[in-house]
C-alpha cells in the first residue's frame, strides 16, 4: 500500500536540504526505487518539510536506512521527524510541475 511520508526538521534550510538532496539522487531522472513523488519546502515558522510518497513503507524505509541515513550522517545534517501514513486514494496528473 502507499504511503505519504512527511519529514520535518527545525534545523534545516533550504541549503541542508540541497546539499542532502544532492547526494542521496544525483540524478533526478533516476529517482529511488518506489518513490513516486517529492517535495520540499520551509517550514512554518521555521525548518524544513519534505513530503514523499512511496509506493510502500517498506520501499521508504529501505531508502532510510541505505541510503539517506548515511548520507544525512557524513554531512553532519540535523535530525528530521518522519511521519508515516498510509494513503486511501492517490491521483498523479499525466504531466505534473
């Protein structure tokens, strides 16, 4: 089943999250297996969220534990809060942003 993961964490910018970004999907048209959508953006009032959507928590946590841990480690990157839900219903337009 999809899930919706929601990562927030107060002491990142928009830098952290790129240089993070950068490392774990050098290629964007390459994207991790069972990942099927990603967006970012400043908090509010202040951090970062980024908001996945997995075609299972088990495609998710392989990417967590692989490959995003271990890089957000070796750049020295603040903790993040993560959220997980799974989703009812899911429409992806032919040609999103």
């Amino acid at each position: 089943m999809a899930v919706l993961v929601q990562n927030t964490g107060a002491g990142w910018d928009r830098e952290g999250y790129q240089a993070l970004h950068d490392r774990v999907m050098p290629d964007v048209t390459k994207p991790p297996a069972g990942l099927i959508s990603h967006a970012a953006m400043p908090g509010d009032p202040d951090g970062w969220v980024v908001i996945d959507v997995w075609e299972s928590k088990d495609d998710y946590e392989r990417f967590l534990e692989e490959v995003l841990i271990p890089a957000a480690q070796e750049l020295g990157a603040p903790q993040f809060d993560t959220k997980i839900v799974e989703i009812y219903n899911l429409m992806v337009p032919p040609n999103p942003i």
